[in-house]
C-alpha cells in the first residue's frame, strides 16, 4: 500500500468499501475480505489525522 496516499484518497477507499460490505450481494468471506481491507485505510487516515494534530499541537505550542 502506498504511505503516499492522501487521507482524501484513502477515505474514499474506505467509503467504498463500507459500500461493498453494506451490499445485499456480498457474502460472508468477501465482507471479512473488505473489512480487513478497509482497516488499512482505515488505519492510514488515523495515521494522517494524528499526523496533523501533532502538527496543530505543536503550532499551539508557539
């Protein structure tokens, strides 16, 4: 996975999937395939997002 990516894209990763999973049509093992899925962009936004808050503390700091 790219460290690169941007929360917008990673976000919108993690969107689509929720939507996969929601869907009447997927079953079991691909909503457990997407899940797991979408916890690395999941996890990637949280990294982004904590990212930017240190950087906000940090500024408050000054």
């Amino acid at each position: 996975m790219n460290e690169k990516m941007s929360f917008e894209e990673a976000l919108k990763k993690l969107n689509k999937l929720a939507e996969k999973i929601k869907s009447s049509n997927t079953n079991l093992e691909e909503s457990i395939a997407y899940y797991e899925e979408g916890m690395k962009y999941y996890n990637i936004c949280n990294e982004i997002l904590s990212q930017a808050n240190q950087k906000i503390e940090t500024f408050d700091a000054d």
